[in-house]
C-alpha cells in the first residue's frame, strides 16, 4: 500500500451532469480483487463518497525482501 501527494480531481455526474471538483488521494495497492472490492466499499461508505474507482496497473507484482 503506498498513499500518495492528494490531487485535486474532476468528474461528471452521468444523471444530472454536474461536473464535481474535489480532493482525491490516490492509493496504490497490491491485493487480490476480492480485498480490493472491500476496500472499495468501505472506503464509499466511510468517506460518503458517490462512487470510488480502482483499476489494474498490472498483472504481476514483484516484491523482494531484504534477506
């Protein structure tokens, strides 16, 4: 999990077509879908967000330890 600087971000309302401005804080994280969906539905409920996105960066991650 790394959290990045916040960025200010935009997006449209698809319904009403209001475009909304707000702060977001983009994460990076490695996890399997099933940890991503709950991480996504807490995150919605506890921050009362409209909608939260997540995406795949890639298939693999390599991680290596110092030994």
């Amino acid at each position: 999990l790394t959290v990045l600087h916040p960025v200010k971000g935009q997006w449209i309302e698809v319904e009403s077509n209001n475009l909304f401005e707000e702060t977001m804080i983009p994460v990076r994280i490695a996890c399997s879908k099933k940890d991503i969906l709950k991480i996504m539905r807490f995150t919605i409920k506890h921050y009362s967000q409209k909608a939260v996105m997540a995406y795949k960066i890639s298939k693999k991650v390599l991680i290596i330890n110092k030994e």
